[in-house]
C-alpha cells in the first residue's frame, strides 16, 4: 500500500545517506552494510513496481555505492558485478526515458569506476 511504499522510499534514501557520510569518513564497511540495504529495499521496490524511476535510481546509486566499498576492500572482480547492476538499473531508465540526465550520469558512473 501507499505508506509502506513511502516507508520503504524514505528509509532507503536515510541508508542512501547514511552510507555516503560512512564512505566521506572513510568507514567503508559501515558504508557497504548501508548500501547494501538501500540496494535491497530499492531492489525490492522495483520488482514490485518497474515503473518506479526513483526506485531505480536508488538502486542504482546503492549499488554504485557498494561497489566503491568492496573495491576499496581490493576485490575488483566484486565492485565491477556491483558496477554493472548500477548499469543495468539505469539503462532501465533510459530504455524508457533516453534523455533522462540523471539516468545518463549514473550510468557513466558505473561505466567508469
């Protein structure tokens, strides 16, 4: 319904937050856990409604975000998987809407990391 999906909208951007201060402070793992529930609750989110732009963008971001921890951490093979699903979550975007500049820089993001 409405309120769980505002819930679960504004909780994922709090994590969104919470991970880029954790990452600004160089506390990676802290950061990672917090991405990696972004990515789940947006994940989550756009399963259960594709047409959700910002639930893509959230994920997207999550996920650029666990890839900048795990990298950080030395493995590469694991950021560039992290890389690609931010990719994917943005290409759904474009797919829809070609122009979209938010879209567009996320996805360059994922392609140059």
């Amino acid at each position: 319904d409405f309120a769980s999906d505002y819930f679960r909208s504004t909780l994922t951007t709090n994590y969104l937050y919470a991970g880029t201060a954790e990452i600004t402070g160089g506390q990676y793992e802290p950061a990672r856990q917090r991405f990696a529930r972004a990515a789940e609750l947006a994940g989550a989110s756009a399963d259960q409604h594709p047409s959700d732009v910002k639930a893509k963008f959230d994920f997207s971001t999550a996920e650029l975000g666990l890839a900048r921890c795990i990298a950080h951490g030395g493995n590469k093979a694991a950021a560039a998987e992290h890389r690609e699903l931010a990719a994917a979550a943005a290409r759904k975007v474009l797919d829809l809407h070609p122009d979209n500049p938010r879209a567009q820089k996320l996805l360059a993001e994922a392609s140059t990391r």
